[in-house]
C-alpha cells in the first residue's frame, strides 16, 4: 500500500504518512491471528523462565545480523576477514560479536593463567605482567573506532563489491577499558635513547609493528576489556593494543611483548604489506593515521528502499584525526551536499552517527556522503584521491562512495564520474 506524499508537506506529516505505510505494509508478512484484534500467541503462554540464556543471545529473527566473508577474497579462512554488517546496525557502539575480525593466522585461544606481557629493550627494568597484573592497574574508559587500513582497498579501481558491509566493514567502534600504555612504560623507566616500541603479538603469526614513542605516551592503551566484558578472542583476548586513530594493523592482538628501541624495526608488516604503492612505483611508508571517512549504511545495496514516502537515511563517520564536525549528504552524485544531523556522542577517534531525512518518491538518487572533522580536512573523492595516490595501492582508501538508489528502491555500488 502507498501513500501518496506531498512533497511540500511538514516533516510531521511525513512521519504520520511512513507511520500509516508502515502499518500498511507491514500486514503482507504478518500472520493474522496475531494481529489486533486478537489475543497473539506470545501473550496465551508463559514465556521462557530466567536462566535458560545465562548470557544473552539475539532474537532468533534476527539470524541475518551476522559477520560475513567473501570467499574469493582470501586463500586461507587463518589469513583472512570477516565483515561488520554495518546496513545492519544503528549508533555507533559495534557490538562485540559483530565486530569485523581480521587475523594473519587465526584465533589464539589463550589461557588468561599463561598470559605474560612483557617490556624489554631499552628499559630500566624489564617487566613481566600477567593479567591480573594489568587489572590491578588504574584504568580508563574510552570509545574509538578501529579500521583495517585495507577497509575499501577493493574499490582503487572502480565500484566493486555491493554492500557497504563488504565495501566498508573493516571497522568496528567499542568501549576499550585498560591500562594507558605510558604507565606501564614508566613502571619499567625509559632509558634516555628509547624512540619506538615494537609490540608483537602471541598468535602464530607472531604480528610485529614498530609503535613511535611519542604515540606510545600520548593515548594508547592495552586493553582488556570491550563494551564492559572482557575482550572476545576474535579481537585478541585477554588484551590489546589500542592505538586510536591509526590503521588496524597496529592494534596488536593477543598482545605478548613491547620491546623499547631506538629506531623502527622495519618488520613484513611496515615493509611489504601496509605500505602505500603509488602510481610511480614509489611506496609511502608509516602512513598510520586513518583520515576522515563517512559511508551511507542504509540505503545500501544489502538495503535496499522498502517504501516511497519518508525515508531516513543513515551512516557513519570517523575520523584519526580527531572528531568529526560535519557530515554533508548529496543526493544527486556531488553536485549539492546538504548537513545531515549528527545524532549521539561524538568522540576523538570514535564513530559518530548520521541522519538525513527526506520524502522519497521514487526518483534515482545517487546517495553520498562526506566527513569533515577537527582538523578542517574533508573527505575526498575518489578521483581527487587516485590523482595524488594512483590506483596501485590497497590501503588508506578514504574516498567518497556512492550509491544508487533506482526507481524500485534496489541500490547499487557505483561511481560518478
Ligand atoms: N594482531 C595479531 N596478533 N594478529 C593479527 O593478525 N591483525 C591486525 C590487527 N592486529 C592482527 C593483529 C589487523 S590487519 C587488523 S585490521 C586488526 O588487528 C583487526 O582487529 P579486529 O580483528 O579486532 O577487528
Ligand atoms: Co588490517
């Protein structure tokens, strides 16, 4: 059922008007015996007793909300990725077994009794912690997103995958609780020459990454806990490193040792992998900020437009620079951008959620979005970014993405040109 929408109407007419189709077209699915006038079934018997899900699950109709894989992508399920179903979510926490996993050689399933850290290298006194020596710590509380530097490293060369879960689902945003990294450094005492940190990880890859000291002592933490329980393995239980604002890469899971150091250490990941190639054959080398970034969640290929009338459109934006300010929408490819209202906290470093609302009556659109953050930086296009960057890399992809709405609400992965 459609309900025909003046285009000129209040914003409370809308609202009334997608409220009535709402009711209306929702009835195709319903099963009518448990619809008003009658008594549904959920109300005839006693429901499940406390205890049956000592910890809580989702609601069975909600199995479609899940991580998902492109098989193609990798050759191994160890060395690979799974994605964030960001059509799929609201806000801006991810909840915890729906963040986007990346691993180089699996799940290490480590036993908290056996968990060491350790800090050596340039160090007054090499320390050792075990977990419960990282909980007795003073801790904090802090919200950051964390992306793959090769979140949308498909699209360089053109609209590839059809859903922003696969084009932009290597990222994720949770409370971290842990220790800053700075007091755990000063337990073990800096020696003068101390320039960089190597973190190394306890999984068989044995992930390595040279850390500069003075991002070390300015907000990075070792986590162990996300959204208030303790870290899931998938995101390296029983503790983290978290480096907000910089390329996912670095935030060493199932983390084992920090080594102080003078100078970086130049390891596989720093060298052939997360380096940037350009169109002359160069590679930009420690290029660790993700900058400001903004995707339309929903409408999005996996979401498709059910009804004309009002529609809300809705996306995140991050930034590694900062906060996000602003976040302009266009509906017509670039050619106008409007403000979207930013709802909900905004956080350095942490996913901020955005809406645009309208009336829809059918028209193409060509959905975009674009991020403006603290810094004044504003998230380019593609094109503006493949002049400077060439199409040869895969990382650090933050261009705007567009996406086409037809005339039967089916959207598209696309490119404006
Ligand atoms: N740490 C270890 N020890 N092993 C890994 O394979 N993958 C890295 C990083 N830390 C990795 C790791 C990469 S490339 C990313 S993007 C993030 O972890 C992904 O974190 P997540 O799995 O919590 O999403
Ligand atoms: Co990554």
């Amino acid at each position: 059922m459609t309900v025909p929408v003046d285009r000129g109407a209040s914003r409370r007419r809308f609202l009334a008007a997608g409220l009535a189709m709402a009711a209306g077209g929702g009835a195709a699915l319903a099963d009518p015996k448990n619809l008003p006038p009658n008594v549904p079934e959920w109300t005839r018997s006693l429901g499940e007793g406390v205890g049956a899900r000592p910890y809580g699950r989702p609601s069975k109709y909600e199995q479609e909300v899940v991580r998902r894989t492109v098989p193609w992508l990798t050759a191994t399920p160890e060395s690979s990725v799974s994605f964030t179903p960001l059509h799929q979510l609201d806000g801006i926490i991810t909840p915890n077994g729906l963040c986007f996993e990346r691993h180089h050689a699996g799940i290490a399933e480590v036993d908290p009794a056996d968990y060491r850290l350790m800090i050596h290298g340039m160090v007054e006194r090499p320390l050792i912690f075990t977990l419960e020596d990282l909980k007795r710590l003073p801790r904090v509380n802090r919200i950051y997103f964390l992306e793959c530097a090769a979140n949308s490293g498909m699209e360089w060369r053109g609209a590839q995958l059809n859903g922003c879960q696969y084009t932009h689902g290597m990222v994720h945003c949770v409370q971290y609780t842990g220790v800053p990294l700075k007091l755990l450094l000063a337990q073990a005492g800096l020696k003068p020459k101390a320039g960089w940190i190597l973190a190394e990880g306890g999984d068989a890859a044995a992930m390595t990454r040279s850390l500069p000291l003075a991002k070390a002592l300015d907000d990075c933490l070792v986590a162990y806990r996300m959204n208030g329980e303790m870290l899931r393995p998938e995101q390296g239980y029983p503790a983290r490193l978290v480096v907000p604002g910089w390329e996912g890469n670095m935030w060493v899971k199932w983390l084992r040792r920090l080594k102080v150091g003078d100078e970086p250490w130049f390891t596989r990941e720093e060298t052939s992998k997360y380096t940037d190639l350009l169109a002359d054959g160069k590679a930009r080398q420690f290029t660790w900020v993700m900058d400001a970034k903004s995707v339309i969640t929903a409408p999005s290929p996996q979401a498709p437009v059910r009804q004309k009338g009002f529609l809300v459109i809705s996306g995140l934006a991050w930034s590694g620079r900062g906060s996000v300010r602003r976040v302009d929408v266009s509906l017509d490819g670039g050619r106008n951008w409007r403000p979207a209202r930013i709802d909900g906290p905004v956080f350095d470093k942490a996913c901020v959620r955005f809406y645009y609302e309208l009336d829809w009556n059918g028209e193409p659109l060509l959905l975009q979005s674009r991020a403006m953050d603290s810094t004044g930086y504003v998230q380019p296009s593609k094109d503006d970014l493949r002049k400077i960057r060439g199409v040869n890399s895969i990382y650090h992809n933050n261009g705007i993405q567009t996406w086409a709405v037809r005339p039967d609400g089916e959207v598209e992965n696309v490119e404006v040109g």
